[in-house]
C-alpha cells in the first residue's frame, strides 16, 4: 500500500482493506456501524434458554428425571433467529463465527449428553453434563456478550 493510498483512503476502508487481507490491524467489528433498528431475536432465545438452565436445575433437586430430559432437549433444539438476523450477525462476527459456532455446537452437544443421563435417571453425569452446558454458556458469554450489546443494543 502505497503512502499516497493511506492518507487519501477514508478509515473506514482501510479497516475494510485489512480485514480482506486478513490483516490484524483492526478487529473486524470495528469497521461496521452499529446496527441497532430492529432488536435481536437472540436476546429472547437466550432469555429462554435461562429459563430451561433454571428448570433443570430445579428438576435435579427433585429427582424429576423427565422433567430434566424435557428442559435440556429443549435447551439442545433451541429455536434458531430468522436468517436475516442470522446473516447481520455474521457480518458482526467476521472471522470469529466460527468460534461463536463451536460454543453453539458445545451447549447442543452436552445438553444432548444431559436429556441422556436424565432418560437414564443417572444423577451423576447429569450433573457433569450441566456444568458442560454452564461451561459453553459462559464461554460464549466471555467472548461475544459485551461486544453484542454495544453493537446491537442502543445505549441507555
Ligand atoms: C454461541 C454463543 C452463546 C451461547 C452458547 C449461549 N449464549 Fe447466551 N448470550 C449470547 C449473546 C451474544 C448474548 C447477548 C445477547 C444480547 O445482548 O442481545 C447472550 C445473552 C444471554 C442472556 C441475557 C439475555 C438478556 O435478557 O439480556 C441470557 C440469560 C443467556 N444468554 C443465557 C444463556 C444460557 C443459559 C446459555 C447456555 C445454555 C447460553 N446463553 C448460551 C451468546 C450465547
């Protein structure tokens, strides 16, 4: 890039230019404007899949074991946002989709694991198998939670 190019080229290119390039000059959510006109269908998924958490944990005090395979099945097919909201959400994400993929795949895996262990009213894995679930919840939390609120949610 010639000296010219970069002080004639506006930022929000350059961030664009070296996110194309695979550049590590600037993380790719910095180039995109905040996109905030229509809330997230993922914000009342995941407020769903808060509550399941809540119900299994309650159905393993009580040993109710169907009770406990009924909330982590849900937890495991947990409704999908419609595609548009899927595809601003890849253009957020940039090359960290397949990151927020890999948490996605690890909640449905183990919560999958815990339907199983409640079916064989196994308490012991089951509970291994929720703090499984807890872990990718909290992973994708760390990474993706504050930077979806800032680009996504209007300040307060
Ligand atoms: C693949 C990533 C990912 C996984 C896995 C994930 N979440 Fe989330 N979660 C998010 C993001 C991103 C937000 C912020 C969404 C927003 O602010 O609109 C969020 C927000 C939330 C919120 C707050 C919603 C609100 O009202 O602001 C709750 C509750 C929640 N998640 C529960 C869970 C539970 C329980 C699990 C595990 C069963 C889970 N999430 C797994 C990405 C994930």
């Amino acid at each position: 890039m010639s000296f010219t190019l970069r002080l004639t080229t506006p930022p929000v290119a350059l961030a664009l230019m070296a996110m194309l390039a695979g550049g590590t000059m600037l993380p790719a959510r910095a180039a995109n404007p905040p996109d905030q006109a229509t809330p997230l269908a993922l914000t009342a998924i995941m407020r769903d899949l808060g509550k399941d958490m809540q119900e299994v944990t309650d159905g393993i005090a009580r040993e109710d074991w169907p009770a406990v395979a009924q909330r982590a099945a849900r937890i495991a097919d947990h409704p999908q946002p419609p595609l548009a909201e899927k595809l601003r959400i890849l253009a957020f994400m940039g090359k960290d989709a397949g990151h927020f993929r890999d948490y996605d795949r690890q909640a449905h895996d183990a919560a999958q694991q815990l339907a199983q262990a409640a079916q064989r009213q196994d308490g012991a894995a089951a509970i291994a198998a929720f703090a499984n679930v807890q872990g990718a919840c909290l992973g994708c939390h760390q990474q993706f939670r504050q930077p979806f609120r800032e680009h996504f949610h209007a300040p307060r």
